[in-house]
C-alpha cells in the first residue's frame, strides 16, 4: 500500500476496526473511506455497491461483522448466520468486480473444530465439529475465508484471511448480554468495585484456558500482511500464550482495584476448554505480538474509565 492510496475499512467503529485506523493513520496512511452503518448498511447489496462504484478504493479491510459472546450466540444464531454470509457476501464479491488490488478477510479463532489438538495450527481447518455454541457465526467465517480462496483461484484476485485470537481493547462491547468473557469482566468487576458489592460471580468454572490480544497488536500484524502477504493459506494472529479464566479474571479484579472475592457459577456453560492458536507461521512471516496482558488490562480499562458512558 503506498501512502495515499485509497483504503476501506469496514466496521472502522467497531474493536478491530477502530484500531485499524489508529494504527493506519499512525503508519502515515491518508487516504482512508469508511461509512457508518447509519450512512451504509453491509447487508443491502445496492448500497455498498453504490459506495464501490462511487469511492473505488484500492485496498480493504474487512473487519465488519456480527459478534458476541457464548450468550449471543447460543440465543441469535439465525442473526449471526445471516448477518455475516450477507456482509462479506457484499464486500468480496464487489471488491472482485471494482477491481480492489487487495483485501483482507478477518475471520476468528472460532472457526476450528472443537476438539483440534491444541494449540492450534491452520492446518486443523474442517477437520472435526465444531463448537455447537458459536457454529452458526463460525460457519458464516469458514464461508468468508473459501470465498475468498475461490475468487483467487477463478479471478487471480489477492484475497488474503487472518485468524485472531480472542480479542480486547477500545470500542469493545461492554454489553453484558453480548459480550465476550474479557470485557463482560472489566465492566463486572468496575461495577462492583463502584457498588461496593463484596462478590463477582464468574460464568463456568474458571477452568477454560483462552488467549488474549490487544486489538491494536491485531492491527499492526494486518497492516504488515497487507503489505508483505500474498497466499490462499490462512494466518492465525494471537500471541500463543494461554491463561485460565480463574486466571483471568485475578488479573482484571487487580486492575480495576476489586477487593471482593471471586464466585464461579459452574451451571454456566466453559465452551472449549483449551483454545490458543499456534502462531509459529506468523512468526515465520517476519511478526509477533509485543503488548503483554497485564498492559493491554490496563490500557483497556483506562479507556474504559474515560468512555464508561458511551462503553455501557
């Protein structure tokens, strides 16, 4: 990507999206199109037709997408299935026909079968079932990444797919009912601590171990893939470093100043047990992750204090 070219980020207001363009602009980057969803909705296809015809944009970021957590996606499956076939259905396929040079495809950890050996390899891609909680949302992103591999193999497109890991940092969502486990647990434990409450139940046993990337981190390796990355294999991004949720969660009563003590409600489902993603290729490719937890809990939460109202 040179400077100026013309870059689409989509979903720019969402975690993966904002830190994309923070990262974009510090690399020096001025050309970047985004819409909101007010002004562009993903899943009408007139629309964003519209926009490629009118914006053209070179490069894109597709980073638009349905997301939640265990509860989200065990009530909403039909909404997950739907809403992410329709998006990146939109997207791809426009970017094909208006000539993008590149795109980059953000799929999820959670496209792997269940039960894969751990820690997680791209290789292991439809080799067993997957995670009944979250499959409809994981199959909407295994169609993402074939998609994006057929329209290389019949086009010559350069469509390329990166996996993260769990992630967190600003603009995550902070809905209880929505979110995921890390950010469901800042804003518990801030409520508590501000509350005065003298316990924080935590869903499941504590036992799950799960791995964490700061957003930002995510957002540098995809701007230095973009620029460095041309294959139909698919890139797990994380830091291939696991912690429990128990874990977890000691950390993140620390940072926020929770003095109280931990409850874990075991008749709340733990999902996989083990998921961390075998990084090795990318580190092959020249990248690997430099902000450690604890500092990304810190700089998360900071964020979180000064948008606390707009975050809830």
């Amino acid at each position: 990507m040179q400077k100026d070219s013309k870059i689409y980020i989509a979903g720019h207001r969402g975690l993966v999206g904002s830190a994309l363009v923070r990262e974009l602009l510090a690399q020096g980057y001025t050309n970047l199109v985004y819409r909101t969803h007010a002004q562009m909705d993903l899943q009408n296809q007139a629309a964003v037709e519209e926009f490629f015809a009118c914006e053209r944009p070179e490069y894109v970021f597709l980073a638009a997408a349905k997301v939640g957590g265990i509860l989200a996606n065990s009530t909403y499956p039909a909404d997950f299935i739907y809403s992410n076939l329709s998006i990146q259905n939109n997207i791809i396929s426009l970017a094909h026909k208006y000539q993008v040079k590149k795109l980059l495809f953000l799929g999820s950890s959670c496209i792997y079968p269940k039960n894969c050996p751990q820690p997680i390899k791209e290789e292991y891609l439809l080799t067993g079932e997957l995670e009944p909680t979250n499959d409809a949302y994981a199959i909407a992103k295994i169609a993402g990444i074939k998609m994006c591999q057929a329209y290389n193999k019949q086009y010559g497109t350069d469509f390329i797919s990166v996996m993260p890991t769990n992630l967190y940092g600003p603009n995550d969502n902070f809905d209880l009912n929505s979110s995921h486990v890390l950010p469901a647990l800042m804003r518990k434990f801030h409520e508590a601590k501000v509350n005065k409450q003298d316990k924080v139940v935590v869903w499941g046993t504590g036992k799950p171990i799960r791995e964490f990337l700061y957003a930002d981190d995510l957002a540098a390796a995809c701007v230095y893939l973009m620029n460095s990355y041309s294959d139909d294999k698919i890139v797990n991004i994380g830091t291939g470093i696991g912690i429990t949720i128990k874990e977890l969660a000691e950390a993140m009563a620390k940072v926020v100043g929770f003095e109280g003590q931990l409850e874990f409600d075991t008749t709340k489902p733990d999902g996989t047990m083990v998921k961390i993603n075998d990084v090795s290729y990318l580190k092959t490719l020249g990248w690997q992750a430099k902000i450690e937890l604890i500092t990304g809990l810190q700089m998360a939460y900071k964020w979180y204090l000064e948008n606390v109202d707009e975050a809830n």
